[in-house]
C-alpha cells in the first residue's frame, strides 16, 4: 500500500525529510540569532537564516500535508479496486464466506483506515529524527544536558511500546464488533418490508445494535489507552525538560553556554520528548494495520480460477455431471456423488423438496459455484478449464429473485456479454420505442423481443419512459420484476448460448403468463432448440419437460419422463404443499399431459387400475 503511493509518496518522504531537518536546525539558529542581537556575532546574517528556516518550515509542513493526503489517497483507491475486483472474481463464494454488511464495511471503512498507510510510515519514520537530532545537538550543546535527558529516555520509550501494543490489540476486536453491526445492518435493509409487516422495528433495532456495548467498550479502552499515554506524557516530559534545564541553568551560570545556546537547549528538550507527535503516528500506523488485515482476510480467499479452453464450435449444449459432491461449511453433504448426463438440446427439470439440491445443482451448472468433488462439463470441456466470457456467452441465468442491474429496464435487460451496448452507444426512447442513437439497432431489438418472449414488453411500453425508464422511479411487483429477469436470461441466451437455466423463475407468475413463457421453451418455441434446465415446483412445468432429475435429500433419486415417475407415490409427494412449512397450497396435482385436475386424489393413469 506504501508503494501505491506512487511518486506522491517520494514527494511525502523528502518533504517530511526536509521539514524534520528544519525542525533540528531551527533551534540552532534562533540561538546564534539571539548571540549575535547580544553582540557575539553577524546579526543580519543570522536573523536571515533563521527567517529562510521559517519560511521553508511553513512551505514544508503545507506539502507534507498535501503529498501525504494525495499519497493516502491513492493508496486507498488502489485498495478498494484491488478488493472490489477480487470479490467480484471470487463469485458468488464471495458473500458465503463473509456477509455483505461485512464486506462493505471493510471496502469502505477499513480501506479508507488503511489507506493512510503511506502518511502513517512515513510520519512515524521521520518524526524520529527531530528526537534523535535534538540528543545529539544537547550532546554538542554540552555533555552534560544529552546525559541527563538520556537518563530519563528510558521511561519515554517504556510509555510508547505500551501504548503501541494496547491500542493495536483494542483496534482489531474493534472493528470485528463494527463488522457484526454492519452485517446485521444490511439483513435489516433488505428484509425492511419484513420487519415492517411484523411490527417488530424496536426488536430489530436491538438485534442491529447488541453488538454495540462491545463497541463501546472496546472504543473506550482506545481512549483509556490515548488517556493513559497523555497523563504519563504529562508527568514524565515535564519532569525530564526541567532537569535538562536545571543543568543547562547551572551550565550557564558557570558560563561554558551562552544564553543563546540556553534557548536552544530548551527547543532540543521539547523536542526530544516530543512523544505526542509519536503516539499520533504510531496509533495510526495501528489502525492502518488492523484494518489492512481485515482486507487481507478477504484477499487471502481465492479468486475462481478460470482456464483457456474454448467450447468446440460443434457442441450444443450436452451438460455432464461426474461424481459432483458438495460440502457445506458447517459439516454434512449437500449434493452426494451426483452422476448426470443431460442430452443438447433438451427440456430438463429438476424437482424435489426444499433443501434436496436443486438451487446448488443449477448453480454448479453454470459455474456459479464449484464442487468439492467431482466434475461439471459442457460439451465435454469441464467448467473450470474455460475462457470467462466464454462460458459466461454459452450459459444464461433466470433467477427466482432477480436483482435488476442497471439505471434503466433497456440496461437491466441488456446487462450481460451478448447484448451490451458497443462503447459509445446511448439508448433513447422515442415515441415508436427504444432505438440507439449511434447505431446498435440490433442491441435494442434483441432486447424488446426477449422482453416481448418473457411477457414483459406490454408493461415496460406503459412505463413513463418505455424501456429507458430509471429503475429506482418504477416499482414492480414480484411477477413483473421476474419478467424482466426472464428478459434478460432470454437476451443472454443469444447465437453463441447454449445452455438456459432457469431457477424457479415462474414462482411469482400467474398460471397464463407461465403457461405462454413454457410455449418459448418448448415445441417450436424460440429457445426450444438449446439446452434448458429448469428448477421448478410445479407439476405443469415438469409434465412438459423432456426429462425430469428428481432429487431427494441430496442424491438423484430417480430420473425420466414426467409420466414414467408419476406412478411413484413419492414423486407425487413432492408436488404437494409441506406441512411443515405452513405454505397454503397454490395448485392442484397435474397430469403428465400438463392438465389440471380438480382435487388432490389419485392420478387420472390409476383409475380402474388402467393406464390412459
């Protein structure tokens, strides 16, 4: 970090070095000043160096400012880039090993502390040689005055270790207990309509700050140590700067120093047991450490490494798993030895209880995560060896939950490798819909006919501004936000995709609006012709699909044709509303021929014994 500092941080060096220079000269100088005003010596040639000291000490101590807060500023700026882009390679790994709250709390609290870093060094190196000048000026002053302060150094010494050792300790449990109440911050910040549906805003304001008296008890043993440095300052500098003077007096009377030298001893003394400007250093230098090794907790975890291999030009979309097992933090196993081999171009649902696998398993299929065992492959090249925007251009997402990215809908939908706007496009709206002023048609086209595919096109045109309406001025409701990022997944999913997987994305849509997104992915359908894997909870979805993984407790259970499981009374059971959970049952049992029936009995195949 000292070293991103750049040439700022030379110019803060030799700046801090001229300045604690002048500092030890100055002293000198206003001592022969005050010999010569007495008749010893060259008045104006003294009172002219003393005034060119001044000068320089005023000029110095302003660029010491400057380089220091330009050098700090940079430092931190390559911090925060250098921890912004290794979280974002890190993935989605990157907020299971640490929360949000966390991680935003040490991009901008703790990298602005660390930041200081190239100041911190600096000051504290240079701030020794004011001391360390001033010991050897009382040396050449007279012996005597440079015994008599080293006599009492020892205990100056004793009192900046002590401090520089409690505060750095108080610093690190400090920031950890700042990092637990911006964790719990956030939680609140995205459950607000949560916490405000249940009444229980006091509640949660309690759970936020319970970390807060271990704040408070750890700011205040900052403070108790800052106070316990001052008071000792307090005696023990005074104390030692009156029996450097006392002797310096008795040397004076004896005549073997001149009064101007007596002035100097009294400046070589302050400065000497100049401790204050020490503890300042050094108890920034303590902060910049414990926060820099918060950043480094994060650095320290590893980025997603990524190969060089290319997709072969002839695949289309065959998806493997080998012996994928998968490990959760706190013990046990997710996903167990899971063997799949997904044909291209086919429909595939993956079904099963919560907490079965399902989410992880589409995960795992577009590299959002890694296994700890096993193997994912794509048209027989495995994840981890692929070019980054190669994989990212063949695999699209659609989310439960999708997070809109962007200031305008015509940026969320574009957002991703295939779509995005070349460098020096502008979208605008015009009254017969979105164009882009500097060429790029085909940008926004793709755009409106993924939206119109995912049923979002009618209700993005009533926008105030179409397509190019903010974000942050249109509230959508749970369908409406799931459409939008069904447009994106299906802008994603351009000439070069070839695998479309879509995690419970029908979860807030009605049953028409889900029954004309399943006519896009299957018969003729735009995006019927790739690979399609499908989290679902419905039955209507997986009558349709060509295949249907069922996953049970973290294995395949079984897999086939949505007719060929429904005889299985445990593959029935999954369609139904846990009890457990207290959900309120959203939809009758389905028939594999994708039909609704009336009332949850037996399976229109098994009346009479017959099969349809």
């Amino acid at each position: 970090m000292v070293r991103r500092g750049g040439v700022w941080g030379a110019v803060l060096a030799a700046t801090s070095l001229l300045l604690s220079g002048v500092y030890v000269v100055l002293p000198a100088l206003m001592g022969r000043t005050v010999d010569a005003v007495l008749g010893s010596g060259d008045t104006t040639v003294w009172l002219t160096l003393s005034t060119v000291a001044v000068t320089l000490l005023i000029v110095c101590d302003a660029g010491d400012d400057y380089a220091g807060a330009v050098a700090n500023a940079r430092s931190t700026a390559w911090l925060r880039h250098t921890l912004l882009g290794h979280v974002l390679d890190m993935g989605p790994r990157a907020t299971r090993r640490h929360h949000p709250g966390d991680l935003t709390a040490r991009l901008v609290g703790n990298t602005s502390r660390a930041g200081g870093a190239p100041s911190g060094l600096v000051w504290a190196v240079t701030e020794l040689i004011p001391p360390v000048g001033a010991v050897v000026a009382l040396a050449l002053i007279d012996p005597w005055l440079c015994l008599t302060f080293l006599a009492g150094l020892p205990l100056i010494v004793l009192v900046v270790h002590a401090f520089a050792r409690d505060v750095s300790d108080v610093n690190d449990r400090y920031f950890a207990a700042q990092g637990r109440i911006a964790t719990r911050l956030a939680d609140a910040v995205i459950g607000i309509r949560t916490i405000t549906a249940a009444g229980t805003t006091a509640r949660e304001a309690e759970r936020i700050l319970a970390p807060l008296p271990e704040l408070h008890r750890h700011g205040r043993g900052m403070w108790r140590a800052l106070s316990r440095v001052s008071t000792r300052d307090a005696t023990i500098v005074p104390l030692l700067e009156i029996a450097v003077l006392a002797v310096a007096g008795l040397e004076l009377a004896r005549g073997r120093i001149t009064p101007g030298q007596l002035l100097a001893a009294t400046e070589y003394v302050v400065l000497a047991t100049s401790v204050s400007s020490l503890v300042a250093s050094v108890s920034k230098l303590a902060l910049a450490r414990a926060t820099a090794g918060r950043v480094a907790e994060v650095l320290d975890s590893p980025p997603m490494a990524h190969g060089h291999a290319r997709l072969p030009a002839e695949g289309g979309g065959r998806l493997e798993f080998d012996g994928v097992t998968v490990r959760a933090p706190e013990g046990g196993t997710v996903l167990d030895g899971v063997d799949l081999e997904i044909p291209a171009g086919t429909l595939t649902a993956v079904v099963g209880r919560s907490g079965s696998g399902k989410s992880l398993l589409a995960a795992l299929a577009g590299r959002l995560t890694d296994p700890d065992d096993g193997e994912v492959r794509l048209d027989g090249v495995p994840l981890p060896d692929l070019v980054p925007t190669n994989l990212r251009q063949a695999i699209a997402y659609g989310f439960e939950r999708p997070t809109l990215l962007g200031e305008t809908f015509m940026e969320a939908i574009s957002f991703g490798p295939p779509t995005a706007p070349a460098e020096g496009e502008r979208i605008i709206e015009t009254g017969g819909g979105p164009v882009v002023e500097t060429g790029g048609d085909a940008v926004v086209r793709a755009v409106v006919r993924a939206a119109t595919v995912a049923r979002a096109d009618t209700f993005l045109r009533t926008m105030p501004d179409g397509y190019a309406t903010p974000l942050a001025t249109a509230p959508l409701s749970g369908g409406e936000t799931q459409r939008v990022g069904l447009a994106r997944a299906f802008a994603q999913s351009g000439p070069a995709g070839r695998l479309l997987v879509l995690d419970d994305v029908t979860a807030s849509l009605d049953t028409v609006t889900e029954h004309e997104i399943t006519q896009v992915l299957t018969g003729f359908g735009p995006l019927a012709t790739r690979t399609r894997l499908i989290v679902t909870h419905r039955a209507s979805t997986a009558a349709r699909a060509d295949l249907v993984i069922w996953l049970d407790k973290g294995r395949v259970r079984r897999q086939g044709t949505h007719r060929s499981l429904w005889a299985d009374p445990g593959y029935r059971a999954v369609f139904r509303p846990d009890p457990t959970t207290g959900e309120v049952a959203r939809q009758a049992l389905t028939a594999p021929d994708g039909g609704v029936r009336p009332a949850p009995v037996a399976h229109p195949e098994q009346r009479r014994g017959g099969v349809r």
